[in-house]
C-alpha cells in the first residue's frame, strides 16, 4: 500500500555520467546532457511527464529511541538522555539552495561550498548535478533526489556535577553543595545534508534547535 503523508514525485537514478548515457537514455527531456538528473520513465510510456510521478518515501519512522543513564563516582555525577528516531525519509529541500545552481539567482547570492562538487568533466562520478545555466531538464522539481534518510540520534542531554562534602561547609551552615554543568542538544549523528533532520519542514528558512550550555550551582543550608 501507499504510506500516509507520502507525495507523488519523479524517480530519479542519479546524474547522467557522459553523452553515451544521455543518447542511449530514450525517455528524457530535450536538452539533457552530462551532469543532469536522470528521471525515471516509471509508466513506460516514453516520455517523462507528471504521469510519471510515483508515491516515494515514508515519514513514518519504524521505531524511535529514548535512553537515560545516569553514573556516579565518589562526588561526581552524570546523566546521559539520548533521544532517536529510525526508518524515516525527510525531504531535503535545502539541496534546492547547496546542490542546483539556478534555484535562486547566482549574481546576487552564495551557494554552498557542496556545490563546488557538482557533476563536470573532471568529476564524472559526481551525484551532485552540473552548475549550469541550462535550466531544460528542471533539476529542482520535487523528486526522489530530494529525499533522504530522516534516521538520527542526539544527544539531548547531559549534565555533570560534583557534589561538595567537607567539613567546612556545614560550619557555614551549608549542608549540601554541587557544582554542575548541563548541555542541550549538543551532539547530533545523522545522514541529512546540512540541516537538523528535526526542522526538514521549515529547511529552508527555519533553524535549527538550539545548542544550551548551562552552569549551576545547587545549595542547600
């Protein structure tokens, strides 16, 4: 069956490598040459029109992970919280902005450095397509070339501290004292091209969830 939420769009089988594979290619849009997406006739009709469009991807993940784990030595402490999601595809529509040149207007805005290893003649293995002011074969029309896995695990949290036990404390009235230091969202490992797998909606004008570094102290009299 078809996964809830996923969206009819063109198959693509990576980027056309040289000019054999272009002209042995028979269904594909007038004007393609090396370093174009291939688009996947999918209705064998010969021709690529939105009749080739097909449901692709799932943003249903298979599982998802939540994991605490706290330790303790002598006066220290750590907790750990991971937090995970697996089996997911996001849409990576910042590719739009770092992989396809014509997407916004090259005289007046930076593209990502990705870019620099796009599909040319010295780089005939590359799955980034050709910077190119051909626009023929419509490189940013929504396709399974956008689409990656959304699988990821973060570091949501972890936090240390030293807890003070002497005797000059409690003759300061102080009966419990603990340093510490917290971070939020500090480490992310993941396979979506520059961006948080966590903002795939607003990727191209969002950010990302913020990294917190906190210090504290605890006391108790």
């Amino acid at each position: 069956g078809v996964q809830t939420c996923a969206l009819p769009i063109y198959k693509t089988a990576g980027v056309f490598q040289n000019w054999d594979q272009v002209n042995n290619t028979s269904a594909k849009y007038a004007g393609a040459q090396p370093g174009d997406l291939i688009f996947v006739d999918t209705n064998g009709d010969g021709s690529i029109t939105e009749n080739d469009r097909t449901q692709i991807g799932n943003p249903h993940p298979d599982f998802t992970l939540g994991l605490n784990l706290n330790f303790s030595y002598k006066g220290f402490d750590l907790n750990l919280f991971f937090e995970g999601m697996f089996g997911n595809d996001v849409n990576s529509d910042w590719k739009k902005e770092s992989d396809i040149w014509l997407f916004t207007n090259p005289a007046w805005k930076n593209h990502a450095t990705r870019m620099l290893g796009g599909w040319s003649p010295d780089n005939p293995n590359s799955d980034i397509p050709a910077i190119s002011n051909n626009t023929a074969n419509q490189e940013q029309r929504f396709s399974s070339w956008f689409i990656e896995d959304g699988s990821y695990i973060k570091l949501r949290n972890i936090e240390l501290g030293y807890t003070f036990n002497f005797e000059g404390l409690k003759k300061a009235g102080i009966s419990n004292l603990r340093l510490y230091t917290n971070g939020t969202n500090l480490i992310t490992i993941d396979g979506v091209k520059d961006a948080d797998p966590e903002q795939r909606d607003a990727s191209l004008g969002g950010y990302p969830l913020r990294k917190i570094i906190n210090f504290g102290v605890q006391a108790t009299f």
